[in-house]
C-alpha cells in the first residue's frame, strides 16, 4: 500500500496530532523522545510502559499518545523525504 502524498489532508492531521500531544509534555519529556526517536524510530509497546512509569503517567491514554507521536514523527520523516524527491520534479 503506498503512502499518501505529501499534498494530503493525511500528514495535515498527523501533524496536528503531534502538536496536540507535544503540548501535553513537558519540554525535558519531549527532548528525551526527539532524542529517543533518533536511537529507534519504532519502539516496542514496553518502552510506552517504562516511560509512563519513569514520568509518573503510567495510564493507557499517555502510552497512546507516545505510539502516535512516534507514528507521526515517522510520517513526518517520511513527508519530508517525499518533498525533497519531488523537487528535482517540480523544478525540471
């Protein structure tokens, strides 16, 4: 299945996703992830768990909100490699 383009409503709405969950986290919490993403941009449901526990928000919404900014920080990557493949398109 390929993915949308990055003209889609799709990378709009994750991305507003993100920002939405970002808002919840403190800014330590939120570097730690950015730092985490680059070690492993997928990681196991446990680490969901650990870092709920390690943050004091070990409930089933917060390790949600974890999976789906990853997630959208992998459509992000994703979007912003789409981009700059479509350009030498565009320009030529």
């Amino acid at each position: 299945m390929a993915l949308p383009t990055f003209s889609s409503p799709f990378y709009l709405r994750c991305a507003a996703s993100r920002t939405k969950i970002e808002l919840k986290l403190t800014s330590a919490q939120l570097e730690y992830l950015h730092q985490y993403y680059t070690i492993d941009q997928s990681p196991a449901e446990e680490v969901f768990y650990e870092l709920g526990q390690q943050w004091k928000k070990d409930d089933f919404k917060f390790r949600l909100d974890l999976e789906q900014w990853f997630f959208c920080r992998r459509m992000a990557d994703w979007e912003e490699r789409e981009r700059c493949q479509a350009m030498p398109r565009i320009a030529g």
